[in-house]
C-alpha cells in the first residue's frame, strides 16, 4: 500500500475523532486548507484565513476561492500563484476513499523564494502588509485611527458599534476585531437584522424549544449560544424590530437568555459586534431605537470613512479585485485604457468598495482582451455628469495634495518609473505628470 494511501485510510478511520482535528492544529503555523468533495472548506487555520480575508471574509463553510484545481481529479497537483503580493507554490493532495473515491482536498500552501518573470498580473500595484489589514485594503491615512482603534478594542471584550456607508466593509472591521482577539480561535457567527421578519430573527438570535410555535417540530439553537466564547455580528443593527430591541437589551445586561417558548435561563458568553449605516442618535430621537440599548451598542464606536474620503485607495482596490477576477481565469486583465481609469478614479463611489468590486466583476464579464475599456463600464458611467471634471487638469479638486502625491507614487511604482504608462493610468500627459512629480519630489 502506498503512504499516500495510509493517510488517506487513516483519516477516514479518525474522521470523526478528535484525533484528526489534533493533527490539523498542529500544522497551525502552516498554511493549509481542509475541503471536502464540493471544495467546501472544512477546515482553515488562522494563517490561511488571515491570508485569504481579501479573498473570502469568511472562510468556513464557504466554496474555495482559490479556483486552481480539477476537482474531478484524483492525481496530486502543483502550481504557483501570486496571492496577496507573496508567490506561493500550491500543492492540492486529494483524499481518497477505497475504490480511489475522492472524497476531499488538502491544500498546502508554501511561499516560494523566487519570482517567476511572467504571473496572471505582472504590472499591478500589489497589497503588501502595509496596505493589507486583516483584509481590509487601504493606504490612507484616514484608514490609520480606524485600524488603532480596532487593535485596542479586540484587547477588550467591550461591545463595538461600527457605523459606516453601505459597502464600506463594516463586516471586515467586525472579523478583524475577532481575528486580533483572544477569542480568535472560537466562532465568528454574523446576521443581518434587516432581512428578516420579528418573529424570524427572535428565533435565528435566541433560539426556540419545540412546540413553541407552529411548525416548530424541534428545539434550535440561536446565534447567542452557538457563538459562545466567540463573537457575534448584528449588522444593520438600526433595523433590529423595537419588540427585540427589549429582549437584546436583557440578554446584554444579564448575559444569559431563555429561547422562544421555554422557561429555563441559559448563561452566555458572546463579544458582541454590531453595524449600522444609519444614525443611532437620529432613530432615538425617530422614536425607532431604544435609548438605553443604544449607549450599551455604543460602548467603542468606529466611524469607517467613505471610499469618497479615502481617495487613493481606488487605485489600490481597482487592480486589488482586478487581481482576484484574473484568478477565476475567465479573463486575464493586464491594462486599464486611460478613459476608463480616469472614469473609475473620478467616480464617486457610492456603493464604496462593494461597487468597486461589482463595476469590475461587470467590466470582466462583457468585455474581452486583456485591457479594460471605457466602453465596458456600466451605464450609469456613460450618463453625463453635472459637473465634468478630468483627472488630467482637475485633480486637487478631486484629491489633496497628499492624496495625489500617492497617487502618482503608486503609479510609478507600479510602472517600475516609465513615465509614459505611469501618466496614461492617472489619465494624466506626459507633460501634466511630470510637473506634479517634480512638484512632489518623486
């Protein structure tokens, strides 16, 4: 028998034992995911899901992003791939069952010591450590009082409130608070308050006991008690229906709860989380949010800028989800003509990254080639606008003067110095970048 195929046996037999869960934490300072037949992830240890959060907020019960392998094939596979900035090699072991039945992956990720002179996308500016914050993308200065606060708070067990604009990424704020705290390696569990009904959302928060309302065959088990000794994520905690907001209330004062129909208190302990795009203070004074809830919500408030706010990150975050596209191998984007980045810079945003990421994933799909026109962005880019600027000659109406210093920086950088490609990108002449990169001293 073949050593490949003792592991395999032998992780069947332990399957279900706490045996194989212990081999896996002992790889912890590895990079390595567990899938099963589906590429549903199993398994992912806190450097993969740190390393992959751009990628996938959540990683656990979620398809792989990493879509590098034949999931039909029962051979072991190798390749190289540039995630994040680090090229790493892949190795995807498949898990086979008697009969030679796969049954799952195992993905061992290595980062390689060299750089190959062609990847999917050689003349990007790619995220370091710098720009990359436990998923959250940004090299604004803007950004840099929000990532201290969510340092400081994931030391604490202290309720966070994080209010921001739709798409600004207020759940990624919320899982690097939990990813940072020492409740890192238990259950990060989200919902959204606003997608369902009251009497829904009481059940899917607290629980019920059977029979306790019609068509409750069995007891379930709520939010509060799955995520013991992890956190829990309300977005769009404005929402949360005023009969809840009591019961909420209660279960954050006492720390314990009774489910739907039962009688008996259940002792909890869940770091709390919640989001809101809306004003708490304005829905108090609207009569629609209970005062006393909102002060213990508000305990660390963390204000997320507008992507409007933080300029030079859409440069960034442009060629950031232009990357990820390029690795679904359906298209491979290498250059964005100068009309369409003077359209993507000058946009205002307001669907923030979210958008971002949508106008991209769109321009992949109804264009072809391996650059990015002005003719395969949305509509809503070709609609005249009431006050027509360009980048070229309006630019410090658009960014400071620190913002287009890295503006221009990043292009530079990204081209390796060449003026001219460093100047189409900005939208700007030749003539026009070199005066403000004298300006600027670069």
């Amino acid at each position: 028998m073949k050593p490949n195929t003792l592991i395999n046996h032998w992780l069947l037999e332990h399957q279900d034992h706490s045996t194989a869960l212990s081999l896996l934490q002992a790889f912890e300072n590895s990079y390595f995911l567990l899938l099963d037949s589906h590429q549903t992830i199993l398994y992912s240890n806190v450097k993969t899901t740190h390393l992959l959060q751009p990628i996938s907020t959540h990683l656990i019960g979620r398809n792989c992003p990493l879509e590098l392998f034949n999931p039909a094939s029962n051979n072991t596979e190798v390749k190289t791939i540039d995630i994040n900035g680090p090229l790493f090699q892949i190795t995807v072991y498949p898990l086979l069952a008697p009969q030679q039945k796969c049954i799952g992956h195992l993905i061992v990720l290595s980062m390689t010591t060299s750089t190959p002179e062609n990847t999917l996308l050689s003349n990007t500016n790619v995220p370091t450590s710098r720009t990359n914050f436990h998923g959250i993308l940004s090299q604004s200065s803007t950004m840099e009082p929000v990532f201290q606060i969510i340092k400081n708070a994931a030391r604490t067990d202290s309720t966070v409130l994080v209010r921001g604009e739709s798409g600004s990424g207020k759940e990624l704020v919320a899982q690097a608070i939990h990813t940072l705290s020492s409740r890192h390696d238990q259950a990060f569990l989200a919902i959204n308050c606003a997608t369902l009904s009251a009497n829904l959302l009481e059940s899917e928060l607290f629980g019920h006991v059977k029979g306790a309302f019609t068509g409750a065959v069995n007891n379930h088990t709520g939010l509060f008690q799955r995520a013991t000794k992890g956190t829990l994520f309300l977005d769009e905690i404005a929402e949360l229906p005023l009969e809840l907001q009591a019961k909420l209330l209660r279960v954050i004062q006492e720390r314990t709860l009774t489910p739907v129909g039962g009688s008996q208190s259940i002792s909890i302990d869940v770091r709390l989380v919640a989001a809101t795009h809306h004003s708490l203070r304005e829905r108090v004074a609207q009569g629609q949010f209970r005062a006393d809830l909102m002060y213990r919500l508000r305990v660390v408030p963390i204000f997320i800028p507008a992507l409007k706010e933080r300029r030079e990150d859409i440069h960034l975050l442009l060629w950031h989800f232009t990357k990820l596209n390029n690795l679904k191998g359906f298209r491979i984007i290498t250059k964005i003509a100068p009309k369409a980045m003077q359209a993507l810079l000058n946009h205002s945003w307001p669907g923030n990254v979210r958008e971002l990421q949508n106008v991209l994933e769109y321009a992949f799909i109804v264009g072809q080639g391996n650059t990015l026109h002005f003719s395969e962005l949305p509509p809503e880019f070709k609609e005249p606008q009431e006050s027509p600027t360009t980048l070229s000659e309006n630019v410090p109406r658009l960014l400071t003067s620190e913002q287009e210093r890295t503006a221009i920086q990043n292009a530079l950088h990204q081209y390796q110095g060449k003026i001219n490609p460093a100047a189409e990108s900005l939208g700007m002449s030749r003539a026009t970048f070199w005066r403000k990169r004298k300006h600027y001293d670069l």
